[in-house]
C-alpha cells in the first residue's frame, strides 16, 4: 500500500448459513452433531514443567541418535534461539498494551487496520541510469509492467552536488544513477508521467533540498499543485555520517536544510515524506538488526528534537516522516524487527515528544532487499535470497517495496531482471496467501518472544546514545560507526570461516564455468550527451534572474531563513545542482571526516 494513499476499508464476509465462511466438503452441522472435543488443561503440564520433561526425555533421545548442528543458535543480532518455545516465553506480553489490534497504537500489528485487504504495498522498484531520457524509458516500461511507484536513483555527482561537467564528476556521469544537473534534466527524466498522479521516491540526501525543489518545479511547468505533489525525498544526512559517505556540509548545517524541508512541506507539500530515515545503508554497512534497528530510531529522534527546537508543533510535521529498512534472508528476525520499530517509534512519539495524531505515532516504512547478500558467484541464488527476504518485508508489514535483481552484484539491473524482480513482489502479493489477513505471524510464541528480545536490545543502544548527549554526539564520537564496523568485521569472519554459510560461495559453489546473462552496459557517449546539453542550460538561462535567485540564495545561507523557496527559484531560472551547492558550500564550508583509530 502507498505511503500516500489514504486507507480504504473493506467489510469483512460473513459464513451462510450451515458455513464456518472458509468453505468446505459441502456437509453441514445440524442440531444432533456431535459436540466438539476439548482439552481440559493439566495443571502438571504447566510450561515450565513440560519442557523439562520433554529435555530429559524425547529431545535427549533425540539427541542421542542426532546430535544439533550447532551447540548453540543465534540470530545475527547475536540474540540466542532457545530450543523450543511456550507461551511462558511471552508470560510478561500484554496484549492490550504490546501489540493492540492493527491500526491501533503501538501500530505492532500494523499501521493500516486493513493492510493488504485493502490495499497492496507499493511495488516501487529503484531506478536511475545513463541519462535522464534513457531512465524515463525505464521507468515506463517499470510502470507498463504493474510497478505502482518510482524510485530514483541518482548518480554520485549529483549526491555529492557536483555538474555532470565538473572535474570531480569525470567517469562517474550516469554510472550508479541519473544525472540530474538543471531544471532540463527533471523534465527529461519524467516526461510523459504525470506528476499529480505517481508518487515518488527520491534516494538524495546532502542535495536533497535542490532535487525537491527540481521535482516542484517540474510538476508545476506540468500544471500540477503542490498540494497533489506526492512522494518522498530520502533527506536522511545524520546516516550518511554513520555509515555511507555522501556527505557535503558540516553535520549541524546538514540538519538545518533537513529541517528547512520539515517546515516547507508542512505548509506547501501536505502529500510529501519529508524524510526516510533509514536504516537499510547502515544494514548494508554491516550493522546488525538490532544496531539498524536502534540507530535508525535514534537518528529519527535527531530530526524530531531539531524540528521542535525550530518552533514547530510535532503533530504538524510527524505525520510526514517515514523510514527505510533493509530486508534480510533470516525470516523470523526480520518481521520482529519491523513489529518493534513500529511499537518502539509509537512510544517514542507519545511518551517522549507529546504527539497526540495518531498518524504521528505510526512508523510507516519502504523495504528494500538486501543488496550486500547478492552474491556475484551464482546469480540465480539471488532470486530465492530476494524472495525470501521481500517475504519478510510483506509479512512484517511493509508500505512499500524494492525488490533488487539477480544481477546487481555484476551490474546496474538489466530491463528484463528488473521485471523478473517486480514479478517476484507480484506472486507474493497475488499467489503466496500472505496478504490475506493483517500481521499473520502475531501470537507465534519465537515471533513475539523475538520481537520483545530485539526491542530490548535496541533500547540498550538508545540508552547509550541518550547518555552521550544524543545522537550527533554520538556520531562525532564515532559510536555508531564502531559497533557496525565490529559487527561487519566479525560477520566476515565467520564466513571466511565457513562457520556462517552462503550458498554458492563457501559451500555448495557451482562448476566453473557458468555463462552469465547479458549485462546492462552503460554507453560512454551519454556522459558527452549530458554534458553537451548542460552547457546548451547555462548559455541559453536567462542571465538576470538566475543572478538575481543566486545573490539571494547566498544571502539567505548566511541568515536563519528557510531555504526552499530560495532553492526553487533558482532551479526555475535553471541554475544547476552544482552552482547551488557551491553556494551553500561557500556560507558553510565542507564536512571532514574524523578519522579514529
């Protein structure tokens, strides 16, 4: 289901007469059935008792004749798996108070009453290549084959605020993602999609301000009000500090513009997520579910703290943020981690911040598959580690969804392994059962036992953090970044080991030999095409009003004004990603990282 769509309900059915309402073998219980049996309970089969018999009989026999794989079982949190689960596991659960019913705070079970009922996940599958008009053609065919959703992906020059025709840009032009340099280029990359009728997603962060601004622009020279502009701008800097690196400005002038975007889309953009704050690079860097699970909700506390030191009311901008996770393969662990995000986030929001909307309560998230378990060695594997890992996103919940493709640890997705990767969300959401009714897996004794043990570890990590002064501290502290580098290091270990097993690269590897599939190839002479139509931009501008939008925007860097409609009036007298950004580098100068040993 979109982020942006509001929920529809759906009635339930009811059973026909002489019907259970599941169907059946066509009999009928008339009034002399017989009764059904039941099961008074033994008070000497308590749980605790049961399980020490049953360990000192049938499982030792077990045993005896098969030993365990392992003498002990973990998650990747390094939570341990005990051998056998009872509702004593769970005796401190409080249904009313934990979980709830979905729609309902604390939201465990779901965000939306109805969930899949009513209304699918959006099947957003990333994209972003070459140049502008050859990502369009993408993304139409992406929308021709059932994707409900864009997603952006842009290359490093523009994330790094740079020209295509910037020194520092040479060779990376279109490699990773699209080029977005002026106003031209935004109105290439979705000509022919209306605006004011497909949400989009944006993965920007340090520019993300200039590229909302782009995407405004270019929905209004499409006739589109802001008030239909829907999407979401990444606009997540603080775990670009922790884990990524496309950084530009110094951290506290970083939060300003994220801010600034809070403020602008909670008067102009009411259909806009201004911010996804997100776990999925620090999950890709290595951090465990419990780190991703923690630092991205402390990060999310960051921006609530800033948005409140500028004066705004927290139910006026709450409703807006969203979250981004990564989907693993461990199954279980993930659809505990997304239920305690939305349990945690809730309380955070009302306890701590005072929010009274419900909608500011509500951790509403996309998933994206976990790129780093691609595995270059044996690409067809990669089809079942996505499958089960956007299993694990449907069942834990999700609002929207990115499947990656088979090739992606080769190369930038060919068209035909992007549909395969949509058709997979496809036959989860239309074939696999799951969407039947809202959080399938609420009441599995391990499922709420694991969701509470997550839970519990996340807050150890918040509570850290709180005691280092919060979370800025803590990144210039180095904190974050540690603990997923000593996760990361100890996971490589293991596999190098072979005490951590992936399939096709230390065990059960394939003949040599293999043919790989055509990969997508990305054409040289785009970037002479990219840069031949940016400077075409510059000379053909009209040159007043882009000096005029640029000596205020300089002005205002150096003031406390919002920046946004600054911002959009320079992209609308088609200055370029790269000459803001050097403006605003000018007033604030550049981050360096510390580097610790």
């Amino acid at each position: 289901m979109s982020d942006e769509t509001t929920e529809r309900e759906q009635s339930g059915t009811q059973p026909g007469p002489g019907g259970s309402g599941a169907g059946g073998s066509g009999g009928t219980r008339g009034t002399g059935a017989m009764p059904e049996p039941t099961i008074a309970p033994d008070p000497a089969l308590a749980p605790e008792t049961a399980v020490e018999r049953w360990r000192a009989t049938t499982r030792a026999r077990a045993l005896a004749s098969s030993p365990e794989r392992s003498p002990s079982f973990a998650t990747t949190s390094e939570l341990p798996i005990a051998d056998v689960y009872t509702w004593a596991d769970i005796a401190g659960l409080d249904p009313g108070r934990d979980l709830g019913l979905p729609g309902e705070f604390p939201f465990t079970r779901g965000v939306q009453a109805t969930m899949y009922r009513s209304r699918f996940w959006t099947m957003r599958q990333y994209a972003g290549f070459a140049t502008a008009a050859e990502t369009n053609e993408r993304f139409r065919f992406l929308l021709s084959q059932g994707q409900t959703g864009l997603s952006v992906a842009f290359d490093l020059p523009t994330q790094m605020g740079y020209d295509s025709d910037a020194p520092e840009a040479e060779g990376e032009v279109g490699r990773v993602g699209v080029p977005i340099s002026s106003l031209a280029d935004m109105e290439a990359l979705f000509a022919g999609i209306p605006l004011g009728e497909v949400s989009t997603s944006m993965t920007i962060n340090a520019t993300a301000p200039i590229l909302l601004a782009l995407y405004v622009a270019a929905a209004e020279k499409q006739g589109v009000a802001r008030s239909a502009v829907s999407g979401t701008t990444q606009n997540d800097i603080l775990k670009e500090y922790i884990a990524r690196g496309t950084w530009i400005y110094p951290p506290r002038a970083s939060m300003r513009l994220v801010t600034d975007v809070f403020e602008f889309a909670s008067r102009e953009l009411p259909r806009w997520n201004t911010i996804s704050i997100s776990g999925y690079h620090m999950r890709e860097a290595g951090a465990t579910a419990a780190q991703e699970l923690a630092f991205t909700l402390a990060d999310g506390i960051a921006y609530v703290e800033a948005a409140v030191s500028r004066g705004l009311a927290v139910d006026d901008f709450a409703p807006r943020l969203s979250f981004f996770f990564a989907a693993w393969s461990e199954l279980f662990e993930e659809v505990a981690k997304f239920r305690a995000a939305r349990r945690m986030w809730a309380r955070i929001m009302r306890d701590r911040f005072g929010a009274s909307n419900a909608r500011s309560m509500m951790c509403r998230f996309h998933t994206q598959t976990a790129g780093s378990s691609l595995t270059a060695q044996s690409i067809d594997n990669n089809v079942v580690r996505t499958t089960l890992q956007a299993l694990a996103a449907v069942l834990g919940g999700t609002q929207s969804l990115h499947t990656n493709s088979r090739d992606e640890a080769l190369a930038l997705p060919t068209a035909e392994a992007a549909r395969l990767a949509l058709r997979t969300q496809q036959i989860i959401a239309h074939e696999a059962g799951v969407t039947e009714t809202p959080d399938p897996l609420a009441g599995s004794w391990f499922v709420e036992s694991l969701t509470d043990s997550l839970e519990a570890a996340a807050t150890a990590y918040l509570d850290e953090i709180d005691a280092m002064g919060g979370t800025l501290e803590a990144i210039e502290a180095g904190f974050q970044q540690r603990q997923i580098q000593d996760s990361a290091y100890r996971v490589q270990r293991e596999i190098e080991r072979g005490d951590r097993v992936v399939v096709g690269v230390n065990r059960f590897r394939d003949d040599e030999g293999a043919v790989r599939p055509p990969l997508q190839r990305i054409d040289p002479e785009g970037e002479r095409r990219q840069v031949a139509g940016l400077r075409r931009v510059r000379a053909e501008r009209d040159a007043a009003a882009w000096e005029a939008a640029m000596r205020r925007l300089g002005d205002e860097a150096l003031g406390d004004a919002n920046l946004l409609p600054a911002i959009i009036e320079a992209v609308a007298a088609y200055a370029t990603v790269g000459e803001i950004a050097d403006r605003l580098r000018a007033a604030w100068g550049v981050h360096r990282e510390l580097i610790t040993v």
